[in-house]
C-alpha cells in the first residue's frame, strides 16, 4: 500500500523534472535552438498547425534557425506566425525559406534568463514540497485507518523525504546547466 504512495509520488516527480526541462528549452540561450519555435502555430486550411508539421527546420549554423516549408504557398504565413509570436527576433525571407538569426545576448540580458532559470527551479521545488505533503498526509491517513503502523510511517516519511531530496539534486543541476549555458558567450 506505501508502496503505492512512492510510486505516485515518483512519476509526480518526474513530471515536474520534464516540465522544468521543457519550459527551460524555450528559454533562448544566445545559441540557435529550434525548440523556440514548438508553440508557433501557424493557421493552415481553417487549423492552429505547428510550424514542424508543415516545414523543414534546421540549424546551419549556430545562430542561425532555417525553415524551409513543404508547401511554398505558406511561406508569408510561417512568417506572420513568427512574428506574432514575439520571439523577439525578425524573421528574414528570401522567397524560398525563412531564416531567423539569433542576436547576441547582452550580459545584463544573460542575467535576467539566469534569474528566470532560477525562478523556474524555484517553482519547480515549491511543486515538489507540495507533492511532498500530499504523499505525507495520505500516509497519515493510511495510519489512521489502520492500514500502516506508526513505525511504517516513520519510515515511510523518510522515503518520500529521501526521494524528495534526491530529486531537488537533479533540478539543481538541470538550473545549473542551463545558467552555465546562458552565460556562456
């Protein structure tokens, strides 16, 4: 039965980690990363459709993003798209695909992603002492219902305490690495 708290408790985890990592992959690092571009949509035939779905993109270079659409008809669209999505870089049309060139960070810049990389790790421990509370109180309630013994709880809460902290490591250096990647000139 504690067993089944774990578990939950550690796919709850988990969730956390992949959407922290998630929401730091859109984050702009100075370096060309196509992942800015996952919540572009562009309106395609009456549909809300990601630009993926409807074109090649590469990245020649490092700052340098490259979108070449299957259907060439889209490709004032795409650009359209982009620019109301407030990336905050122009995109450049050659009539065949877009290019989208990736300024250089300014230093006071870095600084405000760092502080929102920290922000979002930040969130992402509040998210796990919440998770950590809840695996609590339901062991408690197990407890009292007689399902556990007080001393399977005490040992229990050590887990999820021990699970919690193994997990806040990883996020820890999942906000280090991509602060290092920011700073990074």
């Amino acid at each position: 039965m504690r067993n089944q708290v774990h578990d939950l408790l550690q796919e709850k985890m988990e969730k956390t980690l992949n959407v922290l990592k998630d929401e730091l992959n859109h984050i702009r690092a100075g370096r060309a990363n196509p992942l800015i571009l996952d919540k572009v949509r562009v309106e395609y035939y009456g549909a809300e459709t990601p630009i993926k779905q409807l074109a090649s993109i590469s990245v020649p270079e490092p700052r340098i993003i490259q979108i070449q659409p299957y259907d060439g008809s889209i490709l004032k669209d795409i650009e359209k798209a982009i620019q109301i999505a407030d990336l905050g870089i122009n995109p450049s049309n050659d009539g065949k695909v877009i290019r989208l060139i990736i300024p250089m960070l300014t230093e006071e810049r870095r600084k405000d992603l760092v502080k929102t990389v920290k922000k979002l790790g930040e969130d992402s421990k509040v998210a796990l002492r919440n998770e950590r509370r809840d695996a609590i109180d339901h062991l408690k309630k197990m407890e009292k219902g007689k399902e556990i013994s007080e001393d399977e709880l005490t040992s229990a809460e050590k887990e999820v305490q021990k699970m919690i902290d193994e997990q806040v490591v990883k996020i820890d250096a999942v906000i280090a690495k991509k602060s290092e990647e920011i700073m990074e000139v």
